[in-house]
C-alpha cells in the first residue's frame, strides 16, 4: 500500500509537531515526490529561525530550500499567535506545490 501524501506530480511538504522546548517546537518533517520520501527533524524557534537536520538522505537542495521556507513562515507566525491567545505551533502543517503552483 502506497503513502497517501505521495503525491501524482509536485512535491508535498510536512510538518509534524513533536514538542515545545522553551522557545522553539521540534518537528518531524518530509519532502515527499512522487519518486522518493525525505525526512528530517526540523527544530523552529519564535524568532523564525529553523534548522533542519535529514534523518537519511537530504532532498535535492530546490525542495529542501521550499521545506525551509515553510518551516521560517510557520516559525515566523508562532510568536503572534501566542500573543493572540492561541497555541503557537501547529499540530501539522502540509502544503503541496507543482505545476501551476509555483
């Protein structure tokens, strides 16, 4: 049985909250191709800084560079939203990009 987040065409990116650690969230995250899965851990802080770390191999540095800017935008967002009230870091973040979506 085949993964549902591959994707026919594009690449499907993913976060997956693991836990708080004062400033920051770790993550698991992927890049998923219709060809192959890549996985890193991923560690944001409010400051909107991310490292990213592959658990195997890296992505081809184009999808891992899109993995990092998803990852900077949702860190980025994490310090208002708990201004706001809210939990600052999402449970899990999927965004897909591929023809047409630039």
């Amino acid at each position: 049985m085949s993964d549902p987040l591959t994707p026919k065409s594009g690449a499907r990116y993913l976060l997956e909250h693991e836990a708080d650690e004062d400033r920051c969230a770790r993550y698991r995250a992927a890049v998923i191709t219709p060809e192959a899965r890549f996985d890193y851990r991923a560690v944001l802080g409010t400051d909107g800084a991310v490292e990213l770390s592959p658990v195997a191999a890296a992505a081809p540095a184009e999808l891992e560079e899109t993995l990092a800017m998803i990852a900077r935008l949702t860190a980025r967002s994490a310090a208002k939203k708990e201004e706001d009230g809210f939990s600052p870091w999402p449970h899990r973040v999927l965004r897909w990009r591929g023809p047409g979506r630039g």
